[in-house]
C-alpha cells in the first residue's frame, strides 16, 4: 500500500499532523475573536444609540444602526483586501500577527464614542482591523491540510465566527443589564485578543507552499532586474498581485462567480442577519420581557447553531462536493429569511426558527474559506480570496443601509428583511458555473519543489 493510500485508509483526523492541527487553533481562534467583536456590534448597537442620540430621534435608531454597521462593513473589506495583498508578500503567520494586533488594539476605541458619528468612525477603523486577518487564516489552513480534509479543515475554521457569538452573546447577558453603559465594556473586552499574538508565534508554522512561493518570486525578480526576458510564470510572479488577478485569464470566471456569489451573501446577510437580535428584542419588549436579555439569548442561539452549520457545510462539502452543498445553503437562506421575520409573533416560536435561520445564515459562510483557496495559485491566492471575500463588502455595506431606511420607511423589519433576502438568488444562479474541486489538490505549478540552478532559468524563457 502507498504512502497516500495509507493516510486515507486512517479516519481522516487521524491523518493530520500536530502543526496541521495547531494551524487550525491559531485561524480558528483568531476568527473566533475577529467575530466576538464583530458580533458584539450586532447586540450592543441598538443600546448604544438609546444613548447616542437624542429621545426624539429614537425612532429612527434603525436607520443609524444601518450607518454604522455600514461603516463597519466598508472598512472591513478595505482591510481584508490589504492583508490578503500583504500575506503573499510577507506570510501567512506574520499577517496574521499584525491583523490580530491592529484589531485588538483599535476596538477599544469604540467605547469612547460620544455620538452615533463617531461610533461610526471609530467603527470605520476596527473593521479595517478586522478583515486583515479572515484571509490570512483561510490560506494557511487550505495550504498546510491535506486534499482530502480541507472541506472540513475550512468548516472547523470558520466555526470560529459562531464560537465569537456564543462567547459574545453570553458577555452580553451578563454585562448588559449593569447599566446605560454596558456597550462600551463589550467594546473594551475586545482589546484582550491581542494576547494571542504569543501563542500563534510560539505555535503555528509557515506555509511551506507560501515559502516556495517566495522564492520563486524573489528568483524571478532577480532575473528581471539583471535584464532576463521573462515569460509565462515568471512575469506573473514579478506583477503586483492584484494586478495579476486581473491579468490571468485562466482565473477570470473564477474571479468574476467568485465576486459575485460573495456579493449575493454579503448584501443580503448584512442586510438581514444582522438586526435579528434588535428583532427578537423588540418582540420580547411587546411581550413585557426584558429587550436586552432576549437579544443576547437570540444572538447565543444562532451562535451556538451557527457553528453547527460552519462545520457541517465544510464536512458536507468533502463528502458530496463544493457545489451542491453551498447551492443548498443559498437556497435555505432564501427561504427562510421571510418565515423568521415575517411568520412568528410568540418570541419563542420565534427564538425557534431563529435557530435554524443561524444554522444556514452563518453557515453558509463556510463555502468561501473552503472553495475560494482551491480556485486560486499560490502566488496571489491571499490577495485572490482577501480580495473576493473582501472587496464585495465595499459594496454590500449598502445592505444595511437600505434595510435599515425600509425598516423605518416600511414601518417593520418583516417587508424590509424579505426585500433584502431576495439578493441570495444572485448566489444560488451562480453557484452551478464555479468548478467542482472536491479533493483535487490546489492549484499553481509554483507549489511544486524550487527548481534546481540548472533549468531556473526557464523563468526567463531560456
């Protein structure tokens, strides 16, 4: 039996190695507390404009809440374009240190805000933080696990981003009720993460394919400046990264579905998701029960079947493939977003569904860090999936902005939610036209070994 035969005949966790496994922990915690941040917006954001604003423009907290988040969402794909520009050009690890620190660092700042403008500033600077690292961590971990685990090493990845709500739901419920000024604790509590810089440095290797990389990259821009012609691989190793995504055909629809499907999910998600605990809270309000309490129990809900959906939508994807599983989840999302916000008036009913609304809303997530490294070479792989998870935020931070205008405008969040919901169509038509890479290995011939001094340069056409 070979030694490739033999590593699949093992249960598949089996298979993996201690720094595979401890590249894991490190993208997975580091996305746990990018979420614990993120997420911590979502449950406090209402709260805090209660006291940001003046009593007569109460009513419309749901439009600033949409500016805010809004903000928050423009910075985000900001950052997550440059840190995955940065992680081709100095790692993976090193990235994923800088990320963690500027987040941790700049998401204290939220809790000084003195109005809803200034939230949404301050906002502005912890999402350029946060989305420096979602790229990073997806990279390393689709590079250093196995073909046959990488669905699952992604699911157990992104998991993170429920394991956040959870941790930052149950804060809330015990912060929230001392006082006007529980948000700007929660805002506080994010600066900890920086802490976790030393772990990863003490514990997470480097890709090796990133190394090989490098190097090709560094060799060939040694033969471009003694004056070598290049051709073929060499000049797109000496491009800008984001200038070679757009240079390479052989990615262009890739890129494009990528885009586009990314864009479908970040519009309607942001747009929907996001002001389900407010929902649940308001509802809870109309029952004579306490708002604040009922947001945080919403919010743990779908953290806690969020992360069941991460995981089995990455688990799904190595068992039946890439396409029909995230076809699926588009599908659930779309027709579950009218049924929560339009259907139960019992906030328990409610709390029900919401569950199930989190399982397929925060899973499916999950198919990006799963399909995107697969579609992308090494080279630019950071820069393609930083940039197609990333960019359509620039975008999709409209989302919140129109839902929170129809909310007001439409007297309710049930018509503005399904309005919105509408835009997991986009994703669902163009899901069936992305390659099918179930178990195929990730592709660029630069993750081949470096070549020896007497054909490199074939870089240079010789």
């Amino acid at each position: 039996m070979s030694t490739n035969q033999s590593v699949l005949a093992l249960p598949w966790y089996r298979s993996l190695s201690g720094p595979q496994w401890k590249t894991l922990v490190a993208a997975n915690l580091s996305w746990t507390l990018d979420s614990f941040e993120f997420f911590a917006l979502f449950l406090t954001v209402g709260f805090a404009l209660h006291q940001l604003v003046a009593p007569a423009q109460y009513a419309a907290i749901p439009r600033y809440a949409g500016y805010i988040i809004a903000a928050t969402l423009f910075g985000w794909g900001v950052g997550g374009v440059l840190g995955g520009i940065i992680a081709d050009y100095i790692g993976r690890k090193r990235t994923m240190m800088l990320a963690i620190l500027a987040y941790s660092l700049t998401t204290g700042l939220s809790a000084v805000s003195w109005n809803w403008e200034s939230l949404a500033v301050l906002r502005f600077i912890v999402g350029v933080g946060i989305g420096s690292e979602w790229g990073t961590g997806a990279s390393i971990v689709a590079e250093l696990w196995p073909d046959h685990a990488r669905g699952r090493g992604a699911g157990l990845m992104q998991c993170g981003a429920g394991i956040g709500a959870i941790l930052a739901s149950l804060v809330w419920i015990v912060v929230g009720g001392i006082g006007p000024n529980a948000w700007r604790w929660m805002y506080l509590i994010g600066v900890l993460p920086a802490l976790t810089i030393f772990w990863i440095l003490w514990n997470t290797p480097e890709s090796a394919k990133w190394e090989r990389s490098h190097e090709r990259r560094s060799d060939a821009r040694a033969l471009k400046r003694q004056g070598a012609q290049l051709s073929g691989e060499g000049v797109a190793l000496t491009r800008f990264t984001l200038v070679d995504l757009f240079a390479d055909r052989t990615v262009r629809w890739p890129l494009i579905g990528s885009l586009l499907m990314m864009l479908s999910v970040t519009f309607a998600f942001w747009g929907v998701s996001t002001f389900v605990p407010t929902y649940v809270g308001s509802i809870a309000a109309k029952a004579h029960l306490p708002a604040k309490e009922w947001a945080g129990y919403a919010g743990l809900v779908t953290g806690i079947c969020g992360t069941f959906g991460f995981i089995s939508l990455g688990f799904l994807a190595d068992a039946i493939g890439r396409k029909p599983v995230t076809m699926l989840y588009y599908l659930m999302c779309l027709i579950l977003t009218p049924v929560v916000y339009l259907w139960p008036h019992n906030v328990y009913v409610l709390l029900a569904w919401v569950a199930v609304f989190g399982f397929f809303t925060l899973g499916i997530w999950t198919w990006a860090p799963v399909w995107l490294p697969e579609l992308f070479p090494t080279r630019m792989r950071g820069t393609a999936i930083g940039f197609c998870f990333n960019a359509p935020r620039l975008l999709g931070c409209i989302g919140p902005l129109i839902a929170g205008s129809l909310i007001v405008g439409l007297g309710g969040y049930g018509p503005a939610a399904t309005i919105i919901g509408l835009f997991f169509i986009l994703g669902l038509l163009v899901a069936p036209f992305l390659p099918e890479t179930r178990g195929q290995p990730l592709p660029g011939v630069i993750d081949e070994p470096k070549m020896t001094p007497s054909v490199s340069p074939s870089l240079a056409g010789g």
